[in-house]
C-alpha cells in the first residue's frame, strides 16, 4: 500500500489521483505521523459497500435462524404469493 503525507497530497494530488486510478492500490494518508484517511478508487470504494450491503443481510439472516425466526417454505410461499403473481 502506498503512504503519502497529506502535505504531499495537498502539492501533488491530480498525480496521486492518476496513480490510484492506475494502480487501484489505496493510498494511506497521514498526518503528523499518523493514518488520517484512505483513498481508494471510485469503482472499489463501491464493490466494497455492495459487499457489505450482503455481509449486512447474511449476518441478519444467521441471527433470524438462531433467534428462531424463521417460516417453513410452505408458509414462505403463502406469505409471498402476493408478490409472485
């Protein structure tokens, strides 16, 4: 992963912008020393929140089935047959 100090970014930023959509490697931003931010191309930015968006609906389905909410197929297909038509 690349590091840049934000005062580099500040100077230099259409050139590290260019890299990034070249490489598609983030870039770790820093401050005093520190991590301040990520920056990471548009199109991984928005395949990373698409897969949490399902990592979201898996965890809410595991914890459905251990919390005992959960319907038979037959009453599934009862419940949804309103929208199957």
């Amino acid at each position: 992963m690349k590091v840049e100090l934000v005062t580099n970014l500040k100077r230099q930023a259409t050139k590290i912008l260019a890299d990034l959509h070249l490489s598609k490697e983030p870039v770790l931003i820093t401050e005093h020393g520190q991590p301040s931010a990520y920056l990471v191309d548009v199109q991984d930015y928005e395949f990373m929140q698409r897969r949490l968006e399902l990592l979201e609906g898996l965890s809410r389905g595991e914890r459905a089935v251990l919390e005992g909410r959960t319907y038979s197929q037959s009453k599934a297909r009862e419940k949804m047959s309103k929208w199957l038509k």
